[in-house]
C-alpha cells in the first residue's frame, strides 16, 4: 500500500466513525471501491456542512467537485476557504479530520483515476446522484435558522432525498458486489438492486428520525410539512418536546417506512451466498444498530434535545458479536433479528 493509499485509509477511520467498522467486515474486491466512494461522499458532506462558508459559495465549491470526480474538469480543487471562512478568519467549522479530508481530495481523486474504467464509472455516478442530494438540500435549508425553520412538503420529496444520499448507495454497493464478487447470476440481481435501494433510505431514514430535535434547533424539518398538519403540527411546534403525543402518529407511520425498508435490507442481506460471510456481517451490522435504534425511538422522546436516542457501545459490541456467531453458525440469523427487535 502507498503512503498516500495509507493516509486515505486512515481519513476513513478518522471520519467514518461506524461506518468504518462495516468497510473492515467488506471483503478486499470491493473495500477499496466502496471505501473511496464513501471518502468522497464525506468530502462533499463537509464542503456542504460548513456553515461559516455562504450558501452560494458552498454550491460553488460543490460543484467544482463534481466537475472534478467525474473527469470534466482537471484544475485542481482547492478548499483553502472552507478552512479559513469567507471573512478570512480561520474557520472553525470542519473538525480536525475533516480539514485533512478536505486537503487530501486531490488524493482521493488521484486514487480514483486508479480503479478500472468501469468502476470509476460507478463511483462518479454515486457521488453524482449524492452531490445532487447535498446542493437541493441546500437550496431548501441555506436560509434556515432556528428562528425560522424551513420543512420538507410532502412525502415524495422525503423519499427522494432518500434515495439521493443513501440509496443511491444500496445501488452502487449492489452493483460493485455483482461485478467483482458474484456476477448478476450469481444472486437474484432485480431483487438485490431493488432492495439494496431500501437499504440504504431505510438507514438514512433511522438517522433523519434519530436527528430530528437537532436538526429543528438548525432550522431543518426533514418530516413533510403536509403529514404534520394531518395532526395539527407546525414544524415551529416541534419544538416543544411535550408535543410528542400530538407527534406521535405522524412519527410512527416513518418509524414503519424505516422499519420496512430495513426488513428489505435483512431480505437483502439473506440473499448473499452463505460463502461470502464477510458481505454478509457487513450488511447485517448497520440493519441490526438500525434496528435498536427503531426500537429506542419507539419508546423514547425523540423531539427532546436533552435526550440523545442512540445505541450504546456495549450494544454496538453484542451486535459485533452476534453477527460473527451468526456467520460462522453457532446461532440463527433469526435469533440475531430477533434480538435487534426486542
């Protein structure tokens, strides 16, 4: 491995947090791939995370780096603003990881143009659909304050943002298993595409849920504005955690959508060859922690902002363990599932 392949690996342990625990479970075919894409993706989330950068100024940036993953553009990127602000002032922003990761990109890049035509292909195309993702949620949420939150209409618009950060990802993770560890006929390739795409919005789903008393204090409301008022509620309202009750069917029927969706995943996650156990570990850990998760929201006060809802080390661990018994069989994928459910 070289020194820059290295430091790229490192950025990702740096800034994938659980993440990087699946991408060590993934087997070496696809990990390179699949772990570039991902250090990408985190590019573009930090450039359009970094709110002391103006609105316009971070969709410029975004898309210069558009331009630049996907080879139309061979200036080199740089990202000397995101670091220091627009007032010049050093930015404090972007953690310490996430400015290497800024300053790496042309590394990123460079390892990008590494990876065959076809796979560089495939990364340009995930990238592409999730910076589209990123620059409408900008457009949507670049003037949002607490004062002054801004929601998502209907369920539609829900869905397809969903699908433009997360299950974009389920596509390309299909599509890179098929072409280097099983071939389409190696597996029921229209059923793994089609809930591969779930997968990955039911995981993105989990977090939106998860997130939504800190996402409302930055001015964002990711559940529909229409769903809301079918129970009377303003996004404004929820910012009352005793509005919970009033919220609280509105709020079930996505902790549903989620749930379906991550069912899609485990179908997903059955469907892989018995002999590819690392694949298999891999896409059973973030649907088990997605599943806590659920089972926490269902329970707890998710617009209380005091009260984080998340799984806790010791749970992430169990289900380390669980996941490994269950790949090597000395307990029932099913009595895994039916653990995360309880």
């Amino acid at each position: 491995m070289s020194d820059a392949h290295a430091q790229l690996w490192l950025l990702l342990r740096d800034t994938s947090r659980s993440f990087y625990l699946t991408l060590r479970l993934l087997p070496g075919r696809v990990r390179p791939q699949i772990g570039l894409a991902y250090l990408l993706a985190r590019t573009t989330d930090t450039v359009a995370d970094t709110d002391l950068v103006s609105v316009e100024r971070r969709l410029e940036a975004l898309a210069l780096l558009r331009e630049r993953v996907l080879g139309r553009s061979s200036s080199p990127l740089d990202f000397r603003l995101f670091l220091v602000g627009d007032d010049g002032e050093p930015n404090q922003g972007p953690d310490v990881a996430e400015r290497r990761l800024l300053l790496r990109c042309e590394d990123a890049i460079a390892a990008l143009r590494a990876f065959s035509k076809e796979d560089q292909r495939q990364i340009e195309t995930v990238i592409d659909v999730i910076t589209s993702g990123q620059e409408l949620d900008l457009r949507r949420f670049g003037d949002a304050t607490p004062g002054t939150i801004h929601s998502l209409q209907t369920a539609e618009e829900l869905d397809d943002y969903t699908y433009r950060v997360a299950g974009c990802v389920g596509t390309f993770w299909t599509q890179m298993c098929e072409a280097h560890l099983f071939g389409a006929s190696g597996w029921n390739a229209q059923a793994q595409r089609r809930d591969g795409l779930r997968f990955g919005k039911g995981l993105q789903l989990v977090n939106i849920l998860r997130d939504l008393p800190r996402d409302l204090r930055q001015g964002r409301c990711y559940l529909p504005a229409k769903s809301l008022l079918l129970a009377s509620l303003t996004p404004e309202a929820l910012l009352d955690p005793s509005r919970m009750a009033d919220l609280r069917p509105v709020y079930d029927t996505f902790l549903a959508l989620a749930d379906s969706h991550l069912q899609a995943g485990w179908q997903y996650t059955m469907r892989i060859p018995r002999r590819a156990l690392r694949l298999r570990m891999a896409c059973a850990l973030p649907i088990l922690l997605g599943v806590r998760t659920l089972e926490r929201l269902r329970t707890g006060n998710p617009l209380d902002p005091e009260v984080r809802i998340k799984v806790s080390r010791v749970e992430v661990r169990r289900a380390i363990g669980r996941a490994l018994a269950a790949a090597f069989g000395l307990q029932s994928w099913d009595a895994v599932k039916r653990w995360a459910s309880r």
